[in-house]
C-alpha cells in the first residue's frame, strides 16, 4: 500500500507560481512512476507532468516551459514548480503514484488562477 498527500495549493494571480508537493509513504519502493493530473470543473482529469524512478520526465503541452516536476528521494516526496500560471490552470491537482499493476492516489488539492 501506498499512501499520497498533497499540499501548496492555493488562490494566486496570473502570471504567479505556485510549487505543490506531494509526499509518498507505505511501501514506496514499488513505485515506479509518479505525477500529477489535474482536473478543471466540468472538465475530465488531464496528465500534467510525470517523473519515473530513472528521473525521465514528461509534460502536457500547455505546461512546457512553465512547469518542473522533480523527485526528492530523500524525502520521499515529487513537488511540481508551477511558474507563469494561467486561469486555465485553475482545478484540482491531483498526485498519483505508480507500481507495476496499481495507481494510487492523492486527496488533490485546489489551485486557483485569478485575479
């Protein structure tokens, strides 16, 4: 079992950054994938970015260039860095997390782009 809390959402203006994270625990060696998805009111859940246990990444494409995922090993936690933040960003981030034939996931946490 694993378990994913997010945190660091929030309200902020466009064109601001905003840095989640997300902190895994339980049986975390089985993880081979980790990310973020986020979903918009009415909307379906989108892929925002990925990191793999080799440290490969890969973003959506309307985050390129404004969005680093990163994977602290350590601390067992994969934050994403979210610069020049658009209204259409706003919804909720939801983490997940990887093993070999299951996708955990994270409550979500809100984010909200506005002025």
């Amino acid at each position: 079992q694993v378990q994913l809390v997010e945190s660091g959402g929030g309200l902020v203006q466009p064109g601001g950054s905003l840095r989640l994270s997300c902190a895994a625990s339980g049986s975390i060696s089985s993880i081979n994938v980790m990310g973020w998805y986020r979903q918009a009111l009415g909307k379906e859940r989108e892929l925002v970015a990925f990191i793999t246990s080799g440290g490969y990444t890969n973003y959506a494409d309307s985050v390129k260039g404004r969005f680093t995922i990163s994977r602290d090993n350590a601390k067992n936690t994969v934050p994403l860095q979210m610069n020049s933040l658009k209204p259409e960003d706003t919804g909720v981030y939801y983490c997940y997390a990887n093993e070999k034939f299951r996708r955990y996931w994270g409550q979500g946490t809100q984010v909200t782009v506005s002025s």
